[in-house]
C-alpha cells in the first residue's frame, strides 16, 4: 500500500512537470502577452513603449529560456510575481483565494452530496412513484439549467429585489469580520453552485443503485428475508456508491479550481476569478503557478479516489 | 442471466420495452416538434435570423413576432430556431467526439495490459488535471471562437470522466469468470472492447452521452457568457441567453432570454428523458417487469 | 430522508436569512460622516487592481482621490486649471512652462515641495521605472527647482499636448520612494501598502480583488472632506456593481447604456451622462488592397444609417461623426454630412467597380469591444451593409488578442482588413494624431490602420507645430475637413456614457473622462444623507 501510494505520487510528479510544459506552451500560442493586455486600445501607445515594458519584464527573453527560469524557480519554491499586481507573489495570491474557493465549493458539495445521494436512493428504492418522478424531473430540471442563469437570476430575486442577501463579494467592506457576515454572503453562492452538482450526483446514485439492485447477491438478500431498509443500506449501498465516488472525487479535485461561472456572477475572491482575470491580462506567472497548485491537488485527490475503491469494493486490488 | 425466452433479437427486445416508458415517448414527443422546428423553420418563418428592424426593437411578443423582437429588432422566435440549429450541432458533434474518445481510453485502459492501463490512465490524469478554467480559456483563446472551435473546447475538456467511469466499470467486469474465460481463450482487444466492454457499459455510455448532450448545450452557453463559444450574430441558445447579463434585459424585455432559456431546458429535458428511457431499454440486465 | 434534509436545510438558510440582515444593518450607524462606497474603477476608463499612477493608462477617477497631478482639468473638461500648482505661466515661444505650487504637505506630515516634482517628473521620464508616460515627456529637457514653490520645465520643443499629458502625472513624494532603485519602482509594494500623496483622502488599505479603503485627510487644503471613508469596489463587470448598486451596496457606478434605462424612472438614482471623447469608426486597414479608391470608403459612410442607429440603440445618446471631430469649434461648415443614401453607396461601389475588387465574398471586421450594445451595433452595420452588398462578418476578441493582432509589424493585414474601434478624440484635440498621422505607424505609434495621407498628415502636422494657441481651433478644423473628404476612417459617432449615483449622495461630481480623468471632481465635498 505505501509503496502503491509513493509510485503514484511519483508519477504525479512527472505529470505535474509534463502539465506546466502544456501549459506553457499553450500559453505562448494565445495571442497577445502581458504588455498588449495592458494597453486601453482607445487610449493609443506606441510600440516602442510596448517594448520597452515588455523588455522590463524579461518577455523578450527566447521561450526555453524563459520556462527553464520559471522552473528552476518553481522547483525551489518560489513561483514568482504577478506580472500584473502590485508586488504580489504568485503564492501568497493562490494561497489568499484557495480558502475562499474551499469554502464555497464546501458549502455547495456538502449541501449538493447529502441531497444528491439522499434523493437518488430515495429515487430508485421507491422506482415509479410519485417522489420518484418528481425528484427525476426536479433533477433533470436542476441539470438543465446553465448555472450563470441560475445565479444572474438568483442575485436578481433575493439581492436586488428582496435585497435578502448582499450581491457579491465575500465580506462587507470596512467592517469587522464575523461569521456572520461571511455566511451571509456565502448563502446564496453555496447554494447556486449546489443545485447542478445535487442534480447530477442523485442522477448518477438513482442508475447506479438501480442496477445494484438488480443483482444476484440483492436477490439472494431479498430471498434470504432480509428486511429492505437493510438490504439497500447493507449490500446494496456499498457498490451502487462506485460510480458517485469517482464523480465525486473527480468533482472535488477541480474543485480546487474554483467555480468560474458562479464567483464571476458573485464576485467571489475565489481561484475561478483570478484565473479568468489571469487569463485576460495573460498573467503568465499566475497562470504556471494555479496550473500547479490545482494539478498537485487533482493529482493527490485521484490517488486517495483508487484508494476509496479499495475500501468500498475489496475485489479491486490495488497494485 | 435472466434468459428471455422471447425468440426476437435484443434490439427489439430494446424497442419493445423503450416503447413502453411513457417518460422516454414524452421525451420523444417533445424533442420530434422541436427538432423539426428547428430544422424546417426557413420554409415557414416569415423572419429569418439576422433580420434586423430598428423601428421594432425590444418589442414584446405580438401576432407580428410571436416570440417579440431583440435589441435590434430581430426576431426572436427566428432567431430561437437558428440559436436550436446551432446548439444542437455544437452538441451532437462534441458528444460524438468524446463519447469516442473517451470509451476508447477507458476500456483499452481496462482490457489492454498494464503498459497499456498505465500510458492510458496517465493521459487521463494528465487531461483530468489540467484545470478546466484554464484549459479552457486558454484553448478558445486560441482556436479562437467559432462552432467548430467550441465543438473541439467542449469535446476535449470533456471526455476524461467517462473513461475513468469505463475503466471503473470494465475492471469490474475484468474480474468475472466469462471475460477471464475469454481472455484465457486468447480473445483479441477489439473482441474484448465490443464484444463485452460496449454493452456492459452501455448503461454507463447512454447516461453519460444524455449528460453530456445537456452539459455541452450548457458549456456551449457558459462559453457564451465568458464572450466565447460561438460569436454573435450568429445565433446560439448560449449567446442569446448571454444577454440576461443585463439588468435592463433581465427585467424589462424578459422574452429575450425566456424563450431561448426555455428552448435549451426543454430540449435538454427531453433528451435526458429520452437517455433514461434507452439505458433501461438497453439494459441486457433491465427487470423484465 | 431526503425531505428532512431538505427541511433542515431550508430551516437553516431561512434562519440566518432572517438574522443576518439585521447584523449587517447597523454597521454604518456609529460613522459619522458616513461611507461612500462605489464602483470607481467599473467600466471603461477604469483600472481596477492598478496603484502606480506612472504605469496608468486609465483609472484616474479614483487615483486622484489621494494622488493630485500639477495641474488638472475642470469637471467639464473645457480647461485645464491649477491642482498642485496654485498658478502655470508659459512662455511666448510655448518651451518653457513655469509652475508656482501650493503650500500643503503629503499625508505623513512632511511638505510638499519644487524637489518633489522635479523627482516625480525625473522617474515619469525614465522608462526604466516602467512609466507610461516616458515617450509623451520626451521632449522634456529640463526640469529646475529655483525655490521650494517654483518649478520651471524647459522643452525642446514646443509641444501642445504637454499639459494635457501633465494632468496625468500624479506628484510623488520624493522622501517616500527615493530609495527604491527605478527598475523595482513599478509594482513596488508600497503602492498598494502605504502610498501617500497630497489628496483629501488617505490611503487606508486594500483588499485584493474585493476594495480598496481610503480615510478622511483632515489637513487636506480644500477643506477637511465631508465623508470619512472612501471605498472602491472591485466588480468582474458592470452587471455586478449594477447589482450592488441596486441593492444598497455601493452608492455609484459606470453602467452601460443600455442598462440606462433601468434607473432612469427610478428617484432613489441620479443618471449622470457625459461625452465619451471617444470617435468610433469602421477602420480600413490600408495595406490590404480594397481600400483603395476613395468610393468605397465613401460608400461605407452612406451605406450605414448612422441616425437610426443613434436613435434606436444608443437612446439618442451619441453624435454622429462627420470628420475625427464633434465638438462645435472643431468642425468647419459646409462639410460632406454623408446622410443616409443606399442607393449612393450602391452607385458608388458599381463606380468603383466593387465587384471585382471583393463582390459580396465576407470580410472579417475585427473589434475589441464585447458589450452587448456594440454586439447589436455590429448586427445592424453588418445588416445595412449587407443591403449594398458588402459583406462584413464580426469578430470580436479580448483586448490583448486585439492588440497583438494589429500592433504586429508585417505580414498580417489580411487578418483585420477593418476594424471598428475607437480613439480618445479630446478633450484635447491632438489626441487622434497617433492614430491618422504617417509619422505614427507602429512602431513609432498607433496609425494601426498604416493611413499614408499626405492631406491628413499634414494638416495634423500643421495642427501640432501651431503655437498660437488662438488659431489651434482653426487648425483642428482643417484635420476635420481633411478626415471628412479622405476618410482614413468611417467616422461613425461619439457616444455618451453613462454613471449612476444614489440619490443620497450630495454635491457628487462624476464625468465619464476617457482613462478616467483627471478631472476636478472636488471629493473633499462629496457626502452621504442617511
């Protein structure tokens, strides 16, 4: 096992290698760099402003060369400054939005997991019912919808007309942190960002507890007399739970890469809107630093996922 | 193995019992009115998309322009047909894709060796994790926007899960005594790929390509919304639905965004339906009742 | 299960949903002053993240609520008036600018004096310290502190753009920064840590990515302010700070026209309009063969309906642009007003021969600007053009992919044969010579479009050698007649742009200034009604 665990991360380190170089390259193949994303395309500079910023910056420097710095770096420790913040390390701004992207993608899985796997069981225990139909529909309907509408429309019922909830940001400016505040604000992000990830967990909990349930060992239980509550949490849940681990373990891992669509819309000071700003101003050194932060933590959540399918399923051997 | 006794094959078998799920026929009479909708609007609409009319914009829905007309006096009906034609190219061409993909990877994952198992599940790891927003940004960035170009962003970004799902699935099956027996017998990769692993993970395909055809209308939508995916004034469900951003049109000219929204969830209802009702269908192990 | 879950879970959000307004409600009791909170740095003319005012090319707004440059322009950007320097005298052959500063001291008590400027204007000259500014004071060639109140900056030559340029550089304490070599100066974390300048507000501290905070300088010179914070909030884009701004949050905020009409029924918001100084145009890309004859260009002007949609999409709001120029003393009489005429364009182009040269195969139309109004703008161009049988086909990228595309030295014409675009037209006229001039094609400067006019050029040129400052207007008109009859540019319209305030603010002054300004927006007086 712990030899199992000490070749995976060893392989994670090479793909987290072969990871920064996609994505340098990537990078180089985006048009426009740091300098042009600078510039207010109404308010005209000449180029050879641009060059002398770009020269400042070491972009003139040949792309090997480059990549080569930003690893001997990165290998130490140290993954640079922000090309377009003020003095900020790459670190210290990954750092200071990993906590408020955990925290709302937390509060979202949570609620999201527990009503998820909850009402999938409950969808395929009472299959062709009532509360299975509606569950099925409710969920359908929770995947159907594109999350940025979910969220524009919730900020619009409950911030702008209800005025219920506070329309962005993480705490209220110039005031005291308290948790309440921050809960406040959490509310309505946590659960736009449930309502998909809920849907789609019940739907995956529903078939896979279905075709559990159909199984020889099922029957057997079933014919043996054992009382149904038993039979589903017993010997059904264990396996029909599989496929909703992989999900959810695959869910977690991005996790870490924030929520673009619902920080964007609730201006939360997560990872998903520094990275879109990244991108945007084509901040390279944020860009190579969250790309290997978030791979490290896909990397080390997929190993404990192989390691759950272990505990849950004792035929899987780990090898 | 519930052994039917019926002597048709199991294709009908499969018709038979999708016949009867009255959730998968309502999917079905849905998505027929609106896929021929989309597809035969030209030869009936009096608009056609980029029609545009500036003495006639943001007007509410009238017998004129039953859908009410856009910020520039399109018509929003016209355009809610052209936006389906789009979207459900985008999203028919980028599940077929990584459908493929993806099934390839997982199941040569499974059945192909250690060597194979690892080079296979190192390329997922290594798709899986590139985090997606950057992935993303940076790839459409640089195909630039454009339907085939979303077609490519959403297919690539989306293909990883599926093969760890068939992996999951077809390791399972790896360990029963009918696929140990094959493998012992010298069975080829391709038998063991289509012969057993496709149908044993049917279930799994059809729920995720359903999934997948929901979850790259609403990609395709979400890369609207970021200002890629596909560029106005080509119509698409997402790009149109991008203009809920502002307040004015959220509030004051809601047939904007509701009938396009409305269209995209309608559709996505209807073929989720239709997915369930073709998993239980094509399920060799489905309960008989 | 999964009800009682559901209940408990909706148990719990009704709970805090019902406590939490309550917490949250009775912050701004104790402040006397009161807080005013807005989205300075939304929208265009807007930095958002930005400190170092050497290194901005916007953003100004809020920089000159604890920064003041020299010299500045008034709210309604007719002229530039003293900020720093309580008097400007130039002289006769327009080389040397003498500047008699006000007596006042940086927020850290220490005063404000003539080796202060001289520093500022040193380090805003030295391209090493990653200044913005450099090129434009290139023709700087002295800067003297006879006395502690007196600066005299001596020219090489005349240039009439330096006291519009010198309203953007912001005084910088000399005691404070320096010690830091010019090369670390430009994301120095003093900026964003414990900046001073000489504005009524104080840098307090900054939030990153959420706001930046400024307090109260009771010692500033205007007066002490009337509100005691200032708050600048940070939003992804302007739909946010709408939101905010309707709920309460944030008392103002840049909004997009067409999100305008949401407040302008509404008595709780004061909507506040202004010039955009910014001509948009459709830009023909001269290096690309169809451009040539003069007709085309032409038929461009009387192909799009220019008033229709001024009326229907920009509210009314926006000028249509004969030549570079809208203002009033910029524009000759009796020039070509290119009114609306298809029939015209189609002569036009049958003259020119269209067919040949392009037919109705699509031409790609590059633009940087995504708002939904310039979306639908590009719609009905693309649609009125289409009647003529010019077939243009938008593609709208982000900034930088913008600017690398058409900044790029060679080879590429044929990837932006147009463009629809905008360039800051005023409020000091000289502004658009970067962009028509000969002598400005990259990399000297911005003629993107690489426009070989000579009409045009020299009328710029004669524009810009004009030291006499009573007969520049004349001057600007002839670069007004020169762009109406060559069109280098499909002149199209300068638009309005629009801010919001709360009806609670008092005596607020705002103006939509490209880059933000630097205007006299007298934040000393601004305050809040509870």
């Amino acid at each position: 096992m712990l030899r199992y665990c000490l070749h995976r991360l060893l392989v994670g380190l090479a793909m987290l290698l072969a990871l920064t170089v996609l994505i340098f390259t990537l990078l180089q193949l985006t048009p426009g760099d740091p300098i042009d994303a600078y510039i207010d395309p109404n308010v005209a500079m000449t180029k050879e402003a641009m060059d002398a910023l770009r020269a400042r910056l070491g972009l003139d420097q040949p792309l090997p060369v480059q990549y080569l710095a930003w690893l001997s770096q990165a290998a130490q420790g140290n993954l640079g400054h922000s090309l377009q913040r003020f003095n900020e390390t790459v670190s210290g701004l990954i750092l200071s939005r990993i906590g408020p992207t955990l925290l709302l993608m937390g509060a979202g899985l949570s609620i999201a997991i527990v009503i998820g796997i909850a009402s999938g069981i409950l969808s395929a225990v009472r299959r062709n019912t009532v509360p299975d139909y509606s569950l099925s529909v409710l969920a359908l309907l929770g995947i159907s919808s594109p999350a940025f509408l979910t969220a524009l429309l919730g900020l619009y019922v409950f911030s702008v007309r209800l005025k219920w909830t506070p329309s962005g940001g993480m705490l209220t400016p110039a005031t005291d942190f308290s948790v309440g505040d921050l809960l406040h604000h959490l509310i309505l992000p946590a659960t736009v960002l449930s309502i998909g990830h809920a849907a789609l967990i019940m739907r995956y909990m529903r078939a896979s507890m279905l075709e559990v349930l159909n199984q020889d060992y099922v029957r057997t239980a079933r014919a043996k007399g054992v009382k149904e509550f038993w039979v589903v949490t017993k010997h059904a849940l264990r396996n029909a739970l599989l496929p909703v681990v992989t999900l959810i373990g695959s869910t977690i891992g991005l996790a870490v890469g924030g929520a673009i669509f619902v920080e964007s819309v609730f201006n939360w000071p997560g990872m998903g809107l520094l990275l879109i700003s990244a991108v945007e101003t084509r901040d390279y050194p944020v860009i190579m630093g969250a790309t290997l932060v978030i791979g490290a933590c896909v990397i080390v959540v997929n190993i404990l996922t192989d390691l759950a399918y272990a505990v849950i399923d004792p035929r899987i051997k780990v090898a | 193995m519930p052994a039917s006794p019926s002597s048709s094959g199991p294709l009908a078998r499969a018709t038979g019992r999708f016949l009867l799920n009255r959730a998968a026929l309502l999917g079905v009479a849905l998505l027929l009115p609106l896929l021929a909708a989309v597809l035969t609007y030209p030869l009936w609409m009096p608009y056609r998309p980029n029609d545009i009319d500036l003495l006639a914009m943001n007007a509410a829905p009238s017998a004129a322009h039953w859908f009410g007309t856009d910020g520039v006096g399109r018509d929003v009906l016209a355009r809610t047909l052209e936006g389906g034609r789009i979207s459900l190219l985008v999203a028919a061409a980028s599940v077929v894709l990584s459908t493929a993909i993806g099934f390839l990877v997982g199941a040569i994952s499974a059945f192909g060796g250690r060597f194979a198992d690892a080079l296979a599940m190192r390329s997922v790891d290594l798709a899986m994790t590139l985090p997606p927003v950057i992935f993303l940004l940076v790839l459409a960035s640089i195909v630039g926007s454009g339907i085939w170009s979303t077609v490519v962003v959403i297919a690539l970004l989306s293909w990883p899960v599926l093969s760890r799902m068939i992996r999951a699935r077809l390791l399972e099956l790896r360990e029963r005594e009918f696929v140990m027996a094959s493998r012992g017998m010298g069975a080829g990769i391709g038998h063991l790929l289509f012969r057993h692993g496709l149908p044993n993970s049917i279930d799994i395909l059809v729920v995720y390509a359903t999934l997948q055809v929901a979850n790259a209308i609403l990609l395709e939508a979400g890369l609207s919304f970021l200002g890629l995916g596909v560029p106005p004034p080509a119509a698409s469900w997402g790009n149109m639905l991008n203009a809920a951003r502002s307040t004015a049109v959220l509030e004051q000219y809601p047939w904007q965004w509701l009938f396009p929204g409305g269209a995209l969830v309608l559709a996505v209802l209807a073929i989720n339906f239709i997915g369930d009702g073709l998993r239980d269908a094509f399920d060799p192990r489905a309960d008989l009742n | 299960m999964n009800l009682k879950t559901t209940f408990s879970a909706l148990a719990l959000s009704a709970a805090l949903l019902g406590a939490l307004p309550l917490a949250s409600g009775n912050g701004n009791a104790l402040a006397q002053g009161g807080t005013i909170s807005g989205g300075f740095d939304v929208g265009p003319g807007g930095f958002q993240g930005n400190f170092n005012p050497l290194a901005a090319t916007s953003g100004f707004t809020w920089l000159v609520t604890y920064f003041e440059p020299l010299v500045i322009y008034d709210d309604k950007l007719a002229k530039i008036v003293g900020a720093l320097a309580d008097t400007y005298e130039v002289s006769a052959d327009q080389k040397t600018y003498t500047f008699k500063l006000a007596e006042t001291k940086w927020h850290d008590g220490q005063p404000f004096t003539a080796k202060d400027v001289r520093f500022t204007l040193e380090l805003a000259r030295n391209e090493k310290a990653g200044s913005v500014f450099a090129a434009r004071l290139g023709v700087v060639q002295s800067v003297e502190a006879p006395d502690d109140r007196t600066v005299v900056i001596t020219l090489s030559a005349p240039s009439p753009s330096m006291l519009d340029t010198l309203t953007k550089v912001m005084m910088l304490p000399e005691h404070a920064l320096a010690a830091i070599p010019a090369e670390q100066i430009a994301k120095h974390a003093w900026w964003s840590s414990s900046p001073i300048g000489t504005g009524p507000f104080k840098f307090t501290k900054y939030v990153a990515d959420q706001y930046v905070e400024l307090a109260a300088n009771p010692d500033y010179r205007g007066g002490k302010p009337a509100a005691d914070k200032l708050i600048n909030r940070y939003f992804a884009d302007p739909a946010a700070a709408i939101a905010a701004l309707r709920s309460g949050e944030i008392q103002f905020t840049y909004v997009d026209s067409n999100d305008v009409s949401t407040f302008s029924s509404d008595s709780n918001f004061k909507v506040i309009e202004g010039d955009s100084y910014v001509v948009n145009y459709v830009g023909f890309n001269q290096e690309v063969p169809l451009w040539q004859d003069l007709r085309i260009r032409q038929a461009f002007m009387y192909a799009i309906n220019r008033d229709a949609i001024i009326q229907s999409l920009y509210g009314g709001a926006a000028k249509p642009a004969n030549c570079v120029y809208v203002a009033d003393q910029l524009v000759p009489q009796g020039i070509e007003s290119y009114g609306y005429d298809p029939e015209k364009a189609k002569q036009l182009l049958a003259e020119a021969g269209w067919n040949k040269i392009n037919g109705d195969k699509p031409i790609t139309i590059l633009t940087y600007y995504t708002s939904p109004l310039a979306t639908n703008v590009l719609a009905a161009m693309q649609a009125m053009l289409a009647q003529v049988g010019i077939n243009i086909v938008p593609r709208a990228v982000d900034t930088p992919t913008y600017n690398s595309i058409v900044y790029q030295q060679s080879g590429n014409a044929g990837d932006y044969p147009l463009i629809y675009a905008g360039l800051q037209n005023g409020p000091d006229a000289s502004n658009i010579n970067i962009g028509l001039n000969e002598k400005q094609i990259p990399p000297a400067g911005a003629n993107i479009l690489r426009i070989r006019m000579a009409a045009v050029t020299d009328a710029l040129d004669a524009a810009l050698a004009e030291t006499d400052a009573a007969r520049s207007d004349a001057r600007y008109q002839d670069v007004c007649k020169a762009t109406n009859a060559e069109l280098p540019w499909a002149t199209m319209w300068v638009a309005n742009r629009y801010g919001v305030a709360s009806a609670k603010l008092k005596d607020f002054v705002w103006t939509p200034a490209p880059a933000g300004g630097p205007y006299q927006a007298h934040v000393e007086k601004w305050s809040i009604a509870e």
